[in-house]
C-alpha cells in the first residue's frame, strides 16, 4: 500500500471525489496517510493518526516510500504550538496551523523555529489548549483556529496533549469510561449530545462549575445541565446530553 504525507498547511479531505463534495475532514502539515485507492485525479486515503477514510485532489499527494513512512510514524510527534506559524522552503515562507506535525521539517528540508509540544501533557493543560480556540469559527470538516467542528476540536485539543481521539463525535463517544452523573465529571472529560433519535451529534470539554466548551457556530462557553447544553446567548437548551466520558 503506497504511504504519503501532507505538504501543505491545510488540504481539504471530500467525502466523494469531487471539488463540489462535502468536506469531511482535513489534513494537516507533516500528517501521514495510506493511499487505498488511486484514480487519475483523486485518491481515497486512510489517516495515519485516526484511520479516517476519504478522498483527496491527486495534486495535493505527495507519497512517501515505505521506509521514510515507517521512519516518521515510529517516532513520538512534535507538534506546532503556535495557532499558526512558518515553515521556510527554497526562501519561501508557507504558513502551518497549529496541531502540524513537524517531524517531516529536515525531511522537506524546511526549517521551524515557533514553539512545539510533545508527549503526553496532564490532564489539567487540556483546557489551557482548548482556549487556544476560542471564538474559532465553526467548520463543518475542519481542524483549525480558522474553522473547526465538534469532533475536530476535541480531538485536536487531546492530539495536543499527546492523546488520540478519534475524528467525529460518534466515534470518540465508544472511548473512555462512562459517568453516571455531570458531578462526578472533571475539567477535561468530554460530554456528549444526540438528537431525536438517539444518535450522537455533537461533543464538547467539560470545564468546572458547570460550564462547558465547544464549538457551535463558534468555539464558546455555555452553561451545561443534566438536560444538556444551555445556550447563555439564545437563553434555551440546544443540545441534549447523553453521555459524560473520561478519558484519561
């Protein structure tokens, strides 16, 4: 199976391969991936970091032989601490996003000098990164202080802190261990939300006192109750609560 690498700041991931499909993910800087099918234009890909399938631009691919790729996935990430910084190619400057895996810098032959993180941090700092953020708009497929969804903000926010997560909401809710009740939940466990039909929706970071973090319509702070998420701006419940997991 070929392996590649993005070379890029941001590439779009489609759900179809097409420019008009929907986004459902993104890929960024120095994050590697399979390649399960190549067409003349578009390649269905599986991330390295959460097995997330889709499809990307053939334009956009940059492959790697097998022994670079066993290389760069054997190491420990270093990761962009920045909420967006350079890397230097050929005397150009390209900008990366934080989160950008850097271990593929002397591989390029790019150069970094911002600030990064690696390993796993404690649990405390998870909420310390999740500000990092704040007022983010929300972007339905993205990964970024410039857009972000749910399940792409939370796990960027533990990807950060050296823990994996899977990419959307319905996913991370199989990880982790049940709370029987919102009390017995710590800063940094993640609550859950589903719609009418029972299917989960939406996911956010607990923080203390009763308040949440999550992104809706923007990374923001609201209020949350055994109902589920209260809207301090609409003044109503907008999400309805299923389930507190812990993590870590």
């Amino acid at each position: 199976m070929q392996a590649a690498i993005c070379n890029l700041g941001i590439v779009p991931l489609r759900a179809e391969p097409c420019h008009t499909s929907e986004m459902v993910s993104q890929i960024l800087y120095g994050e590697m991936y399979q390649i399960l099918e190549e067409r003349k234009h578009w390649s269905r890909i599986r991330t390295s970091f959460d097995a997330f399938e889709a499809w990307i631009d053939n334009t956009q691919v940059e492959k790697l032989s097998n022994e670079d790729y066993l290389r760069l996935n054997s190491e420990e990430s270093a990761l962009s601490a920045d909420l967006i910084e350079y890397v230097t190619t050929k005397n150009q400057l390209m900008p990366i996003p934080m989160g950008s895996v850097l271990n593929c810098v002397e591989f390029f032959s790019h150069k970094h000098n911002g600030h990064k993180t690696s390993g796993q941090r404690p649990k405390k700092n998870l909420l310390e990164t999740a500000f990092l953020y704040l007022n983010a708009p929300f972007l339905w497929g993205g990964k970024t202080p410039f857009g972000i969804d749910a399940g792409g903000f939370t796990q960027m926010v533990y990807k950060l802190n050296g823990l994996r997560l899977s990419r959307n909401a319905v996913g991370q809710a199989s990880q982790g261990e049940s709370l029987s009740f919102i009390e017995e939940s710590e800063p940094g466990d993640l609550a859950f939300f589903d719609d009418a039909d029972g299917k989960i929706n939406h996911v956010g970071i607990m923080m203390s006192d009763n308040f949440i973090i999550h992104a809706d319509g923007k990374v923001r702070l609201d209020r949350i109750d055994h109902s589920g998420i209260y809207n301090t701006d609409l003044r109503r419940h907008t999400h309805q609560l299923r389930v507190i997991k812990k993590i870590i």
